[in-house]
C-alpha cells in the first residue's frame, strides 16, 4: 500500500467511526420500546450462520487430514477424532450467542 491509500484509509475509518457517537437522546425506560428488535436478529442469525460455515470450512480440511493420518497409522484414530471434534466448540458458542441474542427480542 501507498502512504497515500494508507492516509486515505485512516481517514474513512475514523470518518465512519465517528457515526457511531451520533445517537439519539434516551427514552425513559418506562417507554421504551425495543427497536433494535431487527437488528439483534439478523446479529442472531450471523453468530449461528457464521459459526457453521467456519466449521464446516474447518472440518472439511481436518476431515481430509485425519482421513490420510488414520490410512497411515490406525492406531491415531483417537487422536484424529478429538482434533475433528474441537471446531464443533464454535458452533455451540454460536448456538449460546442465539439463543442469548433471540431472548433480547
């Protein structure tokens, strides 16, 4: 990258940035309505979606790694299955994240 595209990238982070502080004034809490409701939806949905594909990307890679291990050397079956196991972590901390998010609606 140029000092010029990295000067221009600084400044249309920091211009986007400064979006973020602009909101609007506070709703009594005894009014309130969520509307949000939408946008912790579609924040739902990614967290779960997100989490398989990126599971998927990973097992299918240390499926075929186990598979030609497993061919060599059967008595790394084991060893091969937990490694196949661990992606599946970030699936269920997808689900909790749902399920945390869809409770706020």
């Amino acid at each position: 990258m140029t000092k010029t595209n990295k000067i221009a990238l600084a400044a249309l982070v920091f211009a986007l940035a400064s979006t973020g502080f602009a909101q609007e004034a506070v709703v009594p809490a005894t009014t309130a309505v969520n509307s949000n409701g939408g946008l912790i939806a579609v924040g739902a949905g990614l967290a779960l979606g997100l989490g398989a594909i990126g599971t998927g990307l990973a097992q299918g890679r240390i499926g075929a790694a186990a598979a030609g291990v497993t061919a060599e050397n059967p008595g790394r079956l084991g060893l091969m299955l937990l490694w196949f196991a661990i992606p599946e972590t970030l699936v269920i901390f997808g689900l909790v994240g749902f399920f945390i998010l869809s409770g706020k609606i």
